[in-house]
C-alpha cells in the first residue's frame, strides 16, 4: 500500500473507496484512459462522488504509470482536501486486493461506514451516493444499490462489516459478501444507467452512443 498524496488524517464519517485499479482484461486497453464526453473515462463519475456528502474518498489504482487519466479532472481541484491516491500494488491479482488496500486505509481514518464505489460505472449521479447515506443508520450494516432487485455498487458497508470485506479473496468484490444473506440492511432502486458498468468495447460504445446522449 502507497499514498501518492498526503491526505489530511484526521477523523472521517463516510469514506469513499473508488476502485480504478483493475487490469481491463476483457477490454483489452487500459479503459478507464478511454474517451468519454472529453473526459477519461475513469475520472468521468469524479466530480459528482467528491460533491457528494462523502466526507472523503480513496482512490485506489495502480503503479504511477497507470494513474495519468485522471490528473487532468477538474474536480479534483474543485475538491483538493476531500480525496487521495492510493496504490494498489498487488491489484494484478484480483479486484479484492485493491479493495483491501482501501478498507484498511478507511480503518485508518476511523471511518464510520464506506461507500464502494467502481471507476467503471461514469453515469452515478451524486442523489444516489447521498440516498445510501442517508438511508444508512447504525440498525443495518449495508445499503446496497438494486437494479430490477439485483443489488450492484455502490454498497455502502457500516464499520462493523470492515474486517469480513478484508477476508473476500481473489477477483470478488464487495457484492459476494452480501450473497451470503449473513448480514442485515436495505436496498434502494436505482436507474439503471446508473449502475451501468463498462467492461467491453461493446458496452463502451453504448455508453458513447446512447447513454451519453441522454444525459
């Protein structure tokens, strides 16, 4: 684990954990680098998640050399002290090792729930993150988003869950620890563009040729 921003420590509510460290095996080009509305498509949902009531987010990626597409994003400008680079260096081997890399951090700053969130999903609006929040109360331990009742990121996941989303090995996200029905919580409906996710070039040229046209 490596911060390339000094993140000012101090005591967080509901952190934000942003995965954009995957290999984009199934797309065969680094996606999140990919054109959208001008914009790289990784740091396209940026400025609405840090305008959010999220008090701060993690953004957890890859080696230096992986992390140009969203150096240009204004809003991490318009946002200087609400986020941090994290690097996730053993992400190669599969997506719950950058998750870990981003629980243990939100342990770090005593964050009282987090929200994770995928780089590959531009269209989540700021409504929605605030909806999970607060709907969240410390009687349930996870608000999870549905779509036609299939929950999908983003999940917010209350502090007492941390050290069971710590164990989720290999390529499974957050999601499979919800698929044991162990823990307790809510789901709220979202619009499917919302939760669309990018994986293919199939799926990349919808979002261009459909999904960005109805925004």
């Amino acid at each position: 684990m490596n911060s390339c921003r000094k993140g000012t420590w101090e005591m967080k509510k509901i952190i934000g954990i942003y995965l954009a460290a995957g290999n984009s095996n199934r797309m065969g080009t680094c996606k999140l680098s990919l054109p959208l509305g001008g914009k790289p498509l990784g740091s396209f949902a940026l400025a609405e998640i840090l305008a959010s009531k999220i008090d701060y987010l993690l953004i957890i990626t890859k080696e230096k050399g992986e992390i140009l597409w969203f150096e240009s994003s204004g809003a991490l400008q318009l946002f200087p002290d609400k986020w941090e680079i994290v690097l996730s260096e053993d992400s190669n081997k599969g997506q719950s090792y950058s998750l870990r890399v981003g629980i243990t951090m939100a342990e770090q700053l005593k964050a009282h729930a987090v929200i994770v969130l995928l780089a590959d999903q531009p269209f989540i609006k700021k409504e929605t993150i605030n909806e999970l929040i607060m709907t969240f109360n410390n009687e349930i331990e996870y608000v999870a988003s549905s779509e036609d009742g299939v929950m999908k990121p983003p999940i917010l996941f209350r502090d007492t869950v941390l050290e069971r989303l710590l164990e989720i090995e290999g390529d499974m996200g957050a999601r499979s620890l919800l698929k044991t029905n162990a823990l307790s919580g809510k789901i709220i409906d979202v619009d499917k563009k919302q939760l669309y996710d990018i994986d293919t070039i199939e799926n990349y040229d919808y979002a261009k040729k459909t999904l960005l046209a109805k925004r």
